[in-house]
C-alpha cells in the first residue's frame, strides 16, 4: 500500500516536469501572433456597445480601445473614465477633455496588458434608462389632461 503511494507521488512529480504548466489565456501579458504583431487581452466594461475581454494590439490607445468594444454609449460619463492597471493602480481619465484639447497627449495614454478600462453611465441616463419614470411621467399627464377635458 506504501509502495502504491510512492509510485503515484513519484509519477506525478515526473508528469508535472514533463508538461509545464499553462497559464490562463488572462493572465499572459503578451501573445506574438503568427503573422509577428504582438498582442494583449485588454477589458473594456461599462457603458459601452459591447462590454467584453479584448485580444488588441500592443500600443494601443484609449481611443481606439473603446472603439474595439463597439464605442461608447449615449449617456456614458466621458468625464470620469477608470483605467485599472494589473499592478493595483487606477487612473481617472477625463475624455471630453481630451477630445476638446487638440494638444493633450491621450495618444501617450497607452495601455498595458490586462487592463481594465471602466465607462460609468450618468445618473440621470441611468434614471431614465433604467426606470419607467418617463412612462409614467406621461401617463399621469394624459389622465390630468383627460380630467380637465372632461370638466
């Protein structure tokens, strides 16, 4: 029964040098593609056309980036975009000011390798978005307008 545990022990140790182990597809920071362009998993979440893990390439700029998860939506909050790096640290980005400075170095802004880049939706769009607070806004209209076309 000893001997039995041995061989097993001893056969995984041997099994485990003969195949490395593989990190997650996430966690690499990068990935040479066959054509030599090298490449990285980027995630674009919030209020964008279509929140996802992005495999770009490297060098890539906040602009585009967005672009990749099908831009930004009506409503969002270009005023306080969140960049989460992989090491802890988080950058605020205000994108509207960018955009009205020509001069301004977003094109410096290059992201890294599992970033996370986080578009907040306003409160109000959320309000009206999210809620039937319109509907009912003009339901209780029509029935005041009703009532006093009755009177």
């Amino acid at each position: 029964m000893a001997m039995k545990k041995i061989f097993i022990i001893l056969l995984l140790f041997l099994v485990s040098f003969l195949y490395p182990q593989l990190e997650p597809t996430s966690n690499q920071t990068y990935i040479t593609s066959e054509d030599g362009i090298i490449k990285m998993y980027i995630n674009i979440i919030g209020n964008v056309g279509t929140p996802g893990n992005y495999l770009v390439y490297d060098g890539i700029d906040l602009i585009t980036a967005i672009s990749t998860a099908g831009g930004y939506l009506p409503g969002s909050d270009l005023k306080n975009i969140i960049i989460y790096s992989n090491n802890g640290l988080t950058k605020k980005i205000n994108l509207t000011q960018y955009l009205s400075d020509k001069s301004s170095g977003l094109n410096s802004l290059l992201l890294k390798p599992n970033d996370t880049i986080y578009i907040d939706e306003k409160i109000l769009s959320k309000i009206f978005n999210s809620s039937n607070l319109p509907g009912l806004f003009l339901s209780l209209l029509n029935i005041v307008l009703t009532i006093e076309r009755t009177q």
